[in-house]
C-alpha cells in the first residue's frame, strides 16, 4: 500500500512538472514573440522620417544628379523626372548608367532622362564633363552633388584621399566650373549631400590630404560638404544661387560593395534593422530641391525635411572661406 501511495505521488508530482515545463515553454515562446514585435515596432518608428510633401512642378528645369544611377540619387532622379524636370544622371559606370536612365524612365514614366559619364575621382574627367555638359546643354536649375565615397582608404587619380578627393574636391570642381551656368539659369539651387557623422573630427589644415583611419576620412569630407555650402551661399548671396547640404539619414545603400563580402552581409543585416530605404532617404534632398520654404535657409544644414542646428565649429565662416581657398588652389583653380 505504501509502495502504491509513493508510485501514485511521483506520477502526479511528474505530471505537474510536466504541466509547469509546458506552460513554461508557452510563455517563453510567447514572450519572445512579443519582445520581438515590440522590439521590430521600436524600431520602425525610429526609421520614421519626414517625406516631401511638396507638389511643385518642374516643367522646363533641368537637374542635374551626381550618383544618379543607384541608392539616393536615382529615387531623387525618379522624383524630379515625375515632376516634369529634365533630368541628366552624371555616373562613372556608363553600363549602370544605361541601366538607371531605363529604371527612371519607366518609374517616372518620363523620357526626359539622360546620362553622361563623370568620374569624380579625377579632376581631369570632372573638367571634360564640364566642357561637354556646358556646350550640350543650355539650362542647370538645380544641381545634386550626391556622388559619394564611403569610408574607404585609397587615392584618387590626382593623388588626393579618395573620400576627399571624390566627396569634396570632384563636387567642389564641378560646382565652381557650372556656376556661371547656375547664375544665368537664377532662381537656382546647388544640394550637396552630407551626413552628421561631420561631428565626430575637425578638418586639419595641415593634412586635409589626411588617409589614415578610414571613418575619420569620412568625417572629415562631410565636414568639409557643410563648409563648402556656406561659403557658396555666402558668395551667391543676391545672385540668385542658394545652396543646402542634407544628411538624408542612415540609408540602406549600396556603399558596402567596396568592402568584403563578410562585411557586406553583416552590414546588410544591420541596415535592414535601423536604416531607412533610399527612397526615404531622398525625402529631403526632393524637398531642398522643390520647396519655396528652403530658400530663407540657403547655406544651412537640413535633416528630415527641416533646417537642423550645427555643432558651433562647423559654423565658423573663417573656416569655410579657408577651405574654399585651399581647395581651389587644390583642383587649380585659377
């Protein structure tokens, strides 16, 4: 009898442990769904962004897009060429080229799309294409500086750090070269894209040149985009050019492809978590480019669709007039 009572005991005691183990698995297995969806929520409204709500037409406008034929540059090509703008892609790769202006076309359902071929990387090719762009075409209304090189170590053709070199310099020789263009075309816009990473260095007048931990490459040629827009606003000032430089956000673009494939497949995951899609990321490049309400901002710096305070030194005037002298004695000009 006391053999049955201690076996009945154990079977009960193990079909409550059985029934606590079951219902532990149950509420794990629940909460980890809704850790999950209240983590993916978190983090969806971290992605939101403002978009451009702006309609403004651009019938008879000609833009022109640096980087036009991926990520950013071809959603704000779709965008403009939906408008009405003519829209011209400027691109080193002439085959993704041709690939992007179909893309846009069929999105836009626009035919006013073209390409020429500009390599960023060399001063040489941004002065032919200049040459070329002002003998073709008779109108620039709005110019895109959105070429842009990650935070990569290399040299450009001329021997400058690749991502001041492409970044800064390409844009800064191209900018100056059209700007006579710009000001016969007035009421114009320059836009040149930048992030917010500007603030984590300061630009060295010793080695602007600098090549050595790659991030800080990168800070240093935003730094250098934020510089270089204030001093083109400042020296268009009554001319009828006004010029922004927007960090469009953290975007889920394809800069990885200059890096390795484990890199490429990590960075993947995390773009998809906490980056925005580039069409987002365009929001606020289309609205610098369309909008009335930017041009009591020219010289500042937007972010989602707003005009967004600085750090104190990346507004110092001193500073952008040196940068602006340095680098023209950089790409000669004269």
């Amino acid at each position: 009898s006391q053999k049955l009572q201690a076996h009945t005991f154990t079977s009960s005691t193990c079909a409550h442990l059985h029934w606590f183990k079951c219902q532990a698995s149950v509420m794990y297995v629940v909460g980890t769904v809704v850790a999950s969806l209240v983590f993916f929520l978190i983090l969806k409204w971290m992605k939101r962004r403002r978009v451009c709500m702006d309609v403004k037409r651009l019938d008879g406008k000609t833009v022109l897009v640096t980087g036009g034929n991926s990520g950013i540059g071809k959603e704000t090509a779709i965008a403009l060429a939906a408008r009405g703008a003519r829209v011209i892609i400027a691109c080193r790769d002439v085959q993704k080229a041709e690939v992007a202006v179909r893309e846009i076309k069929t999105r836009s359902r626009s035919l006013n799309v073209s390409y020429m071929e500009l390599d960023l990387a060399n001063l040489q090719s941004v002065r032919e294409f200049c040459q070329t762009f002002l003998q073709k075409e008779q109108r620039l209304d709005v110019l895109i500086n959105n070429a842009g090189m990650p935070s990569v170590l290399g040299w450009t053709d001329d021997r400058f750090s690749m991502c001041f070199g492409v970044n800064h310099l390409g844009h800064f020789l191209l900018t100056s070269l059209l700007l006579n263009r710009l000001k016969e075309c007035a009421p114009s816009r320059v836009i040149t894209l930048t992030s917010s990473v500007y603030k984590y260095q300061k630009l060295d007048f010793q080695d602007l040149n600098y090549n050595v931990i790659p991030f800080f490459t990168f800070c240093r040629s935003k730094l250098a985009n934020i510089y270089f827009t204030q001093e083109l606003s400042r020296l268009m000032e009554g001319k009828g050019v006004t010029a922004y430089a927007v960090h469009p956000g953290f975007v889920q673009s394809n800069w990885t492809c200059h890096f390795s494939i484990l890199f490429r497949i990590v960075m993947q995951v995390i773009m998809y978590m906490f980056f925005v899609s580039c069409e987002v990321g365009a929001q606020t490049v289309i609205y610098c480019a369309v909008s009335d309400d930017v041009l009591q901002y020219s010289g500042s710096f937007f972010s989602d669709c707003q005009p967004t305070p600085l750090r104190p030194f990346a507004r110092d005037a001193g500073v952008a007039k040196k940068l602006w002298e340095a680098s023209e004695r950089m790409v000669k000009l004269p």
